[in-house]
C-alpha cells in the first residue's frame, strides 16, 4: 500500500530531474532574497547559474546547526512573521536550542511525509495510535499527531509519562499500535511486567514505531519478543520538520522522500562526498521547506545510501539505520567505539535486561569507560559466585566485540533511571 504512489515509485531518472528542478528554484531564490545564503555563496564564488546538475550541489559551502544557533531564534527564517503557523524547538542538551519555525505549506509537506511513512508501515484508518512522544516543542508528539490523523487512524495523544495510566488506555481502546522512544517502550514493558499486564494476552498491541534515538538491531529483537510485536525503525530532526521518514513492512533501511529531502552522505573529517553504501555523516538539502530552508546541512547523523532496490516498489532512496552521531564517537585508549556498538553487544546477551548506562571519565591523561547494567529478574541471585560469572562474561562479550576491556557492574533490576523521552546512556565525566 502506497500513501503517493505517483512520487513513491517514480522512475528514478525522474525522481533526480524533480529534484534538480527544486533544488534550483530554491537556489535561485535563496540567492536573489536571502542575505545569509547569498553572503555565504558569494563567498564560495558559486553563482545559481553554476549549478547545472544535481551533482553540482557540492559546488555550495555546508551549512552547520551552529549557524542556527548564531542566528537564534529567527533571523534565518525566509518567510515574513504573517506566514509562520507554528514553532517547535529543540530542547538545547548540546547547546544554545534551536528554534524552527513552520508555514502551513511546511505543516503539509511534513504530514504528507508521515502519512507515507505510516501507510508503508501498514498504519492506517483501521487503527489505533497510542501517541506517546512527548507533545509540545518537541516534534515527535504533534508531527505523528498529524500525520496519523491524515492516514484516518484514530489517535491516542497520551503524550510521555504516568505510565500505568498509559497501559490502562491502550488496554481499554484496544491500541493496535503505539509510536515512542525505544527507550520508552522499553519501560512500559517493564511497568507492565510489574503490573502483571502480558501485552500478547491483554492488549491489541502489533506495531511499534520507534525513533528520536539511536537504536539498535538487538534492542529491536530484544523489544519484539518481549512483546510479541513488529518495531519500526522512524527517523527526522527538528531542523527538518520532526519525525518524517520511517523503514516500510521491509524494514531494510528508511525510505527518504526524494522530492522533499536530497540527501548526501560526507567524510565527517574532509567533507568529501562518499559512494553509495559508505557509511558517514548525513547531509541535507530541504527542497520544499519555506520558513527555515536547509541548504547542504550537516545533521551529523551516521549512515550511508543503500544501493539495493526495495522489494516494496518505492523508488525512493533509503539511508542505513543510525549507527549514532558524529559528535557521539568515543576514544577510549586509542579505540574509537560508538554507544550503538555497546549496545548492541549487550542486548544479545539474554540475561541483560532492558537498561545499561555508559560512564566515561578521564584519567591522567587516559579516558576509561565503565559500564552499568541491568539484571533480569530471573537471572539477578544473591550468590555472589554467579554474578562474579555472570560479569565475567558480559566483560569476555565487550572484549570480543569491541576490542576494549571494559569493567562492567551489575544492577539490580529496576535500580537504573528510566526515561520518558529521549535516553541519556552516556554520562561523561571528562572535563574538557
Ligand atoms: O528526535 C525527531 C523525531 C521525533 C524523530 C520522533 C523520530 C521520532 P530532534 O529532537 O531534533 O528530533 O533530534 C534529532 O535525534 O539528529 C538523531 O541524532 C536522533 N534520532 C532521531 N531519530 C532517530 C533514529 C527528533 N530513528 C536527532 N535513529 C537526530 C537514531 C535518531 N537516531
């Protein structure tokens, strides 16, 4: 089932020819009308008529969330303040927030890309969507809000937090399907485990749509055991719009809206533009957006353009899962290791449960890593012999896998902190 079949499963040919056609249109206004762009392309020496191809994008300087930043809240936006219908803005954990603004065209562009995404998940009027993002700044409660309405689902706005309360609900109105952090669904699961609710025998539960995080494969078979249903791995930022792109029934990458989104993906270090399948850092270029356009900005995000076809007939070109971000690699005694790889590792180890937590301090000069995690229940004991094992084990684990001996501690169940929105994994006790 396809939301926009006419733009999902264009000819790819014509799907470039779309997009070098908005792409220009927005070059051409942005130079002629808008000082930031026109100041910073005339300072690479590139003029709108040196752009004859698609591939002459990478003619343009990268834009940067800094930018942003320094032109906080609004001397970006394009459009005068009579045109702006919303604003949502990032929550500035890594910084100064940022804040985006939206015309009704952008609200209906961001919609549509959610109303593809939803439908190529198999989400539709014959369902009930338990929306427990976090409504407010944050984009992920009211973009799948929208999103879920214009596909005729019938939406639950639980918004995150009071947790029991959720269950009940989701119990009661027969939810087929919930969208969430990973992490958050995670502790329904456990909350739920404790309430005595089994999501196969009391709920209607089949789908799950997550993102806002990274995640990972084994987190993923992790969550659908424990709850006997499918996850869906969904992607965006607030500088884009929200959560926009997902995986189809597929679920082998995520589909990206050609004709809304070109995507390159560069060598975070020298900038170059890297083949298909490379993994590196994502840039974008915004090709419908009118109150904060996006020209070559660099996300961050690590990923790579897969070069299969999918099997579902879209078109579109699809970007890897998100190992993490740039900015999110440690170096720990030389050896570069992504919080995604430590995760991964961990959640394939059954007598883990859901929650671990990564401490990195500095030493000296040295950064050293330790790791919390989380006992099952059924596997936590009082006998001192079996944990030391247990220990053993999970450290013999991260050594094969990483390269990195790594001490790990043991928690009981239910002693880490639970997160309603975003996880925070990482606590970083280096002062830089
Ligand atoms: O997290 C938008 C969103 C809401 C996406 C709901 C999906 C679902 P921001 O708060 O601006 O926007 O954070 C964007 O979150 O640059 C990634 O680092 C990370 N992220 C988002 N989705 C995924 C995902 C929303 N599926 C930042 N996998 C991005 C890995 C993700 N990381």
């Amino acid at each position: 089932m396809y939301w926009n079949a006419n733009i999902e499963c264009m000819a790819v040919d014509d799907l470039k020819k779309l997009q070098y056609r908005s792409f220009k249109n927005l070059i051409n206004n942005l130079y002629s009308f808008n000082k930031f762009y026109h100041d910073r392309m005339k300072g690479a020496g590139v003029h709108p008529d040196d752009l004859r191809s698609l591939a002459d994008v990478q003619k343009l300087p990268f834009m940067y969330k800094e930018d942003l930043r320094e032109n906080y809240p609004t001397k970006l936006f394009n459009v005068p303040n009579t045109e702006i219908v919303r604003f949502h803005a990032s929550s500035g954990t890594s910084g100064k927030p940022t804040v985006v603004g939206y015309t009704q065209n952008d609200l209906a562009y961001w919609t549509e890309a959610l109303a593809r995404s939803l439908t190529s998940i198999g989400i539709g009027s014959n369902d009930i969507l338990q929306v427990s993002y976090g409504y407010g700044l944050f984009t992920g409660g009211l973009g799948l809000h929208y999103g879920a309405e214009k596909v005729g689902a019938s939406v639950v706005p639980t918004s995150n937090g009071n947790t029991e309360r959720q269950l009940e609900l989701m119990q009661d109105l027969g939810v087929t399907a919930i969208a969430c952090t990973p992490s958050y669904l995670m502790h329904m699961s456990y909350t739920a485990e404790k309430m005595g609710i089994d999501f196969r025998r009391d709920t209607c539960l089949k789908k799950a749509v997550l993102g806002a995080e990274p995640w990972t494969e084994s987190m993923r078979a992790k969550i659908e055991s424990a709850m006997g249903i499918k996850a869906y791995d969904i992607y965006g930022t607030s500088e884009q719009a929200g959560p926009m792109f997902s995986e189809c029934e597929e679920r082998n990458g995520i589909h990206i809206g050609a004709d809304i989104m070109y995507v390159e993906i560069v060598d975070s270090d020298t900038g170059e533009i890297l083949e298909d399948g490379e993994r590196g850092e994502m840039v974008v270029t915004m090709l419908k957006k009118e109150a904060l356009p996006l020209v070559r900005f660099r996300i961050k995000d690590i990923t790579s353009l897969m070069k299969d076809e999918c099997p579902c007939g879209r078109t579109s070109p699809r970007i890897s899962r998100i190992t993490g971000r740039a900015d999110d690699m440690l170096i720990i005694r030389g050896i570069n290791v992504f919080p995604s790889q430590i995760e991964y590792t961990l959640m394939r180890i059954p007598q883990i449960g859901d929650q671990y937590m990564i401490e990195v301090s500095r030493e000296g000069a040295l950064d050293n890593m330790k790791i919390q995690v989380e006992i099952k229940p059924e596997f936590f004991s009082d006998k001192v012999e079996d944990m030391v094992k247990l220990r053993a084990h999970i450290e013999s684990e991260l050594k094969k896998y990483l390269n990195l001996a790594v001490p790990v501690e043991l928690k009981a169940p239910g002693a880490l902190p639970r997160f309603e929105g975003k996880a925070k994994r990482v606590i970083d006790k280096r002062v830089m």
